[in-house]
C-alpha cells in the first residue's frame, strides 16, 4: 500500500501544449491528483486529527488551510460579508495573503452553490434552471427517437441521471429558499417530456404519469436523511456542505 500512495504521488510533473507549442515539464510539489478515487480518501486521513478551534471549519474549505499547514490560493479566495442591514450591502473585507489582496465578490460560489448576501440562493437557483433547461432540451430529442428514446422507463431512468442529478444538488441547502419555484418549473417539463404529456396536463398528474416524486417533496426526503445521517453521527462535518 505504501508503494502504490509513494507511486501516486511522487514525480508528478505536467506541461502545457498550445497551438502546437510545447513548455517544459513543471514538477508538482504538492496536493492530490485530481479525479483520482483515492484523493479524498487520503486528504480525509491528513485532516482526520485536525486541531479543534473555537471557530467553526468546513472540511475542503480554505479555512482549514490557516491551521493544518496548507498553502492558500489568493488567486481563488475570495472575501464576501453576510448580514441583513441593507446599508452595509456594499461592504468589503479587507484581507491580505502574503500581501495580495483577496477580491470581494458579490456572490461567491463555494462547492458549485451560489450564496447571496442574504442567503436567498436566488442567483444560484437562476444558474440552476439555465443548465436544467438544457438538459431538458436533451431529453425533448430522446423523446422523439422513434427506436428507443421515446420508451417511458429509458427516459425516466436518463431523466433521473441527466437532469435531476443537477436539479437536486445540495438541495437540503436551499429547499427553503422562497425561488425553489424556478427549478420545479423546470422539472415539471421534464416529467412532461417522460409521460408524453401536453402542456394543459394539470401539474398534480405528472408525478403520477412520470412515477416520479413531486420535486418539493424529494428535496424533504433528501433533507431528512441528511438529519438523520448527522443525529446517527454527530462528529461528522456539515453534511450538506460535505463534497463526498
């Protein structure tokens, strides 16, 4: 086993091609690999002894950078302030990493979740229905394959993989959020789309012909296990945050 980690991650080096020029060989000193099965194994173990703070830590957040001997990204860190006083919309942190500047952005993405500063995910639920229309355009031209698309189990399965792995991600984050509305518009396309259904099919009908769950009730069972997972394991980190 030691072998196999020394292998991973010693003498990785990469370069950079363009336009049929090539740069010279860069070695890399530190991180994991990206997209190895692996890699979140291993940084769960360096971090599984981190020193407790009275702060709150986020695993995968930079945050845990300051106490565990990581290097910082300034480049990719950015600042934001967050509160309800309208007044103070327009604040800025001011925070230096070895003496650059980290840029106050108006609304970060952490874990590819848009956060506003009042925490409404509006901006965030608008970029989901933007990819969830998309992919629905996908599944509008299965439908009309005549050999295989148009079959209302294949399209439910590729519904199930294609569109609402997306609809529903970190759903218990913002399935309170009073925008959820953008999102179901959407899916209840998409179970139109399944069921063969016309526009003026009452909404109510579609989970029934689609044999999928309302979207408000999926994002209720989603937020429940996340509870329970984390009533049933307390030392776990914040599971909704938690990249698995």
């Amino acid at each position: 086993m030691i072998r196999v980690l020394e292998n991973l991650l010693s003498n990785r080096k990469i370069r950079v091609s363009l336009n049929g020029k090539v740069r010279g060989y860069k070695f890399l000193q530190n991180g994991l690999p990206q997209g190895s099965v692996l890699s979140p194994t291993l940084f769960n173990a360096y971090m599984a002894d981190i020193t407790d703070t009275v702060s709150r830590k986020f695993i995968y957040a930079d945050d845990v950078a300051l106490v565990w001997k990581l290097t910082l990204n300034p480049s990719k860190s950015v600042t934001r302030a967050y509160h309800l006083n309208n007044r103070e919309a327009n604040r800025e942190l001011h925070i230096e990493i070895d003496r650059q500047n980290i840029a106050s952005e108006e609304c970060p993405k952490y874990l590819r979740v848009k956060f506003d500063r009042t925490l409404t995910y509006n901006q965030h639920l608008e970029g989901v229905k933007n990819k969830l229309k998309t992919r629905n355009n996908i599944m509008a031209k299965l439908a009309g394959m005549s050999s295989w698309g148009c079959h209302t189990s294949v399209l439910r399965t590729t519904a199930l993989a294609l569109v609402y792995s997306v609809a529903e991600y970190c759903a218990p984050v913002w399935a309170r959020s009073a925008h959820c509305r953008k999102v179901d518009t959407q899916l209840n396309h998409t179970m139109r789309i399944i069921s063969g259904t016309v526009r003026s099919t009452q909404t109510e009908c579609l989970s029934k012909l689609s044999n999928i769950s309302p979207p408000d009730l999926r994002r209720l069972t989603h937020t429940k296990k996340i509870i329970e997972k984390i009533n049933r394991l307390p030392n776990l980190p914040n599971l909704p945050f938690h990249k698995v």
